[in-house]
C-alpha cells in the first residue's frame, strides 16, 4: 500500500507565560527541556517524521519568528531532522494568517498537498495512537472536510476550549456540531458527563486547496496581505522571510475564530490516548508521573512529608528542599523563584504582569541569552565589570566586532578558540587566556569538533549588550 504524503506545519511562537519562570518571551517552553532528554519543539518535530504505517510524513515546514530561527534549526539538527521550510512572521499575528501562509505556500507546488498544523508545545505520549488517529482523519479530508482533533477530556478543565459533537465518538471522523469557550467548572463537568465534548487540541488535518477555499469564503479579508507578504518574501540565510509590510495589515485572529468557527465542513477525530498542552505547571505535574504521595521533584529538588506537590530546581548548584507543603508548585532558577498554590497555576501569568509593570528583566529575558553561535550568561554583574559564561558551537563564529566603553578577558575552560585582535590570529586552547583591548576589532570562532566554553571577564564603564559594532557577520544581523 502507498504511503499517503502529509507535510506537517509546525507553528512554533508564542511567549510561555504560564510555565515561568522556565518559559519565557526570550526562550518560550517549547525549546525548553520541560519533559525528558528533548525539547516540546523536539518531540513535536520527531512525531512528525519519516514513515509510519499508511502515513509518510514529508519535511516539516515551520513557522516561527527572527528571534526563534537559529533555535529552530540548531534544535531540529540536534535530532537530525531537516526542515523542508522555516518562514519567518515579522510580527506575530495569531493562527490564522500563519496557517493560510502556510497553505498558500505548499499549494504552489501541489494545491492537493495535504497539511498536519500541530502547535510546538504538546505532550503526546503515545506517538502510535496518535498516528493512527491521523489516518483515520484523511478519509475525511479525501471528502473536502477540514479535519480537527478532539481529546476525550479526563477531568472539568476550565483552560481549554471545546468541541461539541454532533453525535456520540464511535471510532472515526464526527462532525462537529460547535465551538465551545472555555467554561466556568459547572459547565466543565456537565459536558465531560454528557461524553459528545471533546477539548480543542487546535490540531487540523486538510489539503490546502480545501484551506485556501475556506478563507476565501470566510476570511476574505486575510488573503490579500498574506498572498502579498509570500510574494514578497525574501529568502534569508535558508529561512523565508515573509514581507513585513503587508504582513502587518493582516487581522491579529486565530484560525478558530476566522475559519473553523463559521466553516460547515469540519469533522473532528476524537483522540483519548492522552494528550496535554503544558498549560501550567499543574499540568507538567500531572504529565510527570506524581508519586504514592502525589510528589513530583527534579534533579535538585528534596520533598520531605510532602503531598501533592512539585518541586523543581533549574539552575547551576541550586537545591530545592520543601517540608510539610501540600497542594504546592515550587519552581526555582538562578534568577527567579515561583511558589504559589497548584489550584492557582493558571495566575502564573500575572507574576509576569506584575514583574513587567516594574521593568524586571526576568519577566521575559531567560538567563542564557541564545544566538545562532552558542549562548551566554551573566554569572555576576557589579559597577563597571561583568562575567560571563559563553558557549559557541562546533564551526560557529561571533561577529567581527569592537566596543567603544569596554575591554574583556578571555579565558577558555574546555576547547579550542581562534581569536582575531586587529591583525594577529591566534589559537588559544584550555586554561588559556586572551586580552582584548578597548577598540580593537576582535572575533571569537570554535575551529573545532566539540563545543567551546570561555569565561568572559568584561570592565569599563558600559558593560551593556548594544556596545558593539558589527564589521562582518556571518548570521547577517543588524
């Protein structure tokens, strides 16, 4: 039997605010190690490769935004998976115009090309099932529907939305009757007892013709602005930019409330195999595998006569000890600490609000400021210096550069750099230091196989990131 082709499209934004302080606007939870040895966006990715079954997936398309686009591809090389796309939005604008770029994108190579669009950020423990649940979808979709997917709901979750049915599930494709809001807790639990509700995954399963079609007779007004931001997009690197302009004038709404609300259409395949979006970290605590005691704790985190609790330490010799806690969510890094009540982890959001209002950093800057070459952190901070830690890839090269308020020293802890200062170039291997004086043009470069880690010691009067002029760059930032 023929495999049937399906191009997943992964959307791969948003700002994480209910899983701080481990997500963050600068490094959301889907690239973060939340669950296991990959990251959301790993797993995503790897459930949607190779060939399964009656299924062949193609090479992912995804979309994402500039700060994200390194990250993207280091993490999908890191599990040897090759993007057949990464499109670049200039601005986020919801699901909508994301998806019917997406679409208008693989509809110029084969309009019948049938799109799995999957958030970056879902637990989907049995991969199997969920394959099979996607086979069961493209008899629906062979008949022109839009295909969504519906999860049996286990408990009266009040953060998701719902899929009515328009009859009980019995093994295959059910059309849908609504969309529900999000419901208070009565509501909740009259549609889990009524067993024809489904949670919204906001998975969609559809050719792009069939897509295409439905915003053209429902969102008519989003074509124009994204039809003129593919065709003006601009290769980058091996991403694809989409035009910022007409980007812009395309409506901020996502696919549900443009299309799929007003589509009649649409079938849903429920799914009951398990399924979580990580909305919060009760829901990590759930998806972990709590203990006789209801307990959850990582490496570096100690319960002692605890229930129903989890404890998590993330961060360089950090210990997380909790004594006598019940009903607790205690999430510590070098930076940021959260302690709050499980029933209120949806109001995590509003720690970032409040930290905002005040202009803390750590609302939304992870400490390891990621970049297409490695990443660094600030280990002390104090008035006129700065010292940081500074990983660079195998092969990977910082920017030729200079500062105007600064001089730093170099010393390299575990592999080989070559250093560039105005015109000598020099390898400098562990336990080896550099000077790089104020003003002179200097560059760091991994000539090696293996990571480089230096420690950075920066003085001066201004120590701050925009210190720096650019001479030549191989990533092609301002």
């Amino acid at each position: 039997m023929t495999a049937t082709s399906i191009t997943p499209v992964i959307l791969c934004g948003g700002s994480g605010t209910r899983l701080w302080p481990l997500s963050r606007k600068s490094y959301p939870k889907q690239f973060v190690q939340l669950m296991g040895e990959e990251t959301l966006f790993q797993a995503s990715a790897r459930r949607l490769s190779g060939k399964t079954g009656a299924l062949s997936f193609a090479a992912p398309m995804v979309l994402t935004n500039s700060d994200f686009r390194f990250i993207v591809t280091e993490q999908l090389h890191g599990i040897g998976i090759d993007p057949g796309a990464i499109v670049i939005e200039p601005e986020g604008r919801n699901t909508a115009p994301a998806i019917l770029a997406a679409a208008l994108l693989a509809a110029k190579t084969d309009p019948d090309a049938i799109l799995l669009v999957a958030p970056s950020d879902h637990v989907v423990p049995d991969v199997a099932a969920f394959h099979a649940a996607v086979e069961q979808g493209l008899a629906a979709v062979a008949q022109g529907d839009l295909v969504t997917f519906g999860i049996q709901p286990t408990h009266p979750e009040t953060a998701y939305g719902y899929l009515e049915l328009a009859g009980k599930p019995e093994g295959g494709p059910v059309k849908l009757a609504r969309f529900v809001e999000k419901p208070d807790g009565a509501a909740a639990q009259a549609m889990l007892d009524a067993g024809t509700y489904m949670w919204n995954a906001g998975i969609f399963l559809f050719r792009a013709a069939d897509i295409i079609a439905a915003f053209k007779t429902h969102a008519a007004d989003l074509m124009d602005p994204v039809s003129d931001a593919l065709d003006q997009a601009k290769p980058d690197l091996g991403f694809l930019r989409l035009a910022p302009e007409p980007w812009s004038k395309a409506d901020d709404i996502s696919v549900d409330y443009a299309v799929m609300e007003r589509a009649g259409n649409l079938s849903v395949v429920p799914f009951a195999s398990g399924w979580s979006d990580l909305g919060g970290w009760d829901a990590v605590w759930r998806e972990s595998g709590p203990d006789a005691d209801g307990v959850v704790t990582s490496e570096g985190a100690t319960a002692i006569d605890c229930r129903d609790t989890l404890l998590r330490a993330d961060g360089n010799r950090l210990e997380v000890v909790g004594i006598g806690l019940s009903n607790i969510m205690a999430v510590a890094m070098n930076d940021a600490v959260l302690v709050a009540d499980m029933s209120r982890a949806q109001d995590v959001k509003k720690a970032v609000t409040a930290l905002k209002a005040k202009h803390a950093v750590q609302a939304t800057q992870f400490p390891k400021d990621h970049r297409p070459w490695g990443w660094f952190e600030s280990l002390v901070v104090g008035d006129r210096f700065q010292v940081k830690r500074i990983l660079v890839h195998p092969g990977a090269s910082l920017s030729l550069q200079s500062h105007f308020h600064r001089s730093e020293h170099w010393i390299v802890v575990e592999g080989t750099a070559r250093v560039t200062v105005d015109d000598e170039v020099k390898l400098v291997t562990e336990n080896q230091s550099v000077y790089i004086p104020l003003g002179a043009v200097h560059r760091m470069e991994n000539p090696g196989k293996v990571p480089m880690v230096l420690i950075e010691v920066q003085t001066g009067a201004y120590v701050g990131e925009d210190d720096i002029v650019r001479y030549e760059d191989v990533y092609a930032r301002d």
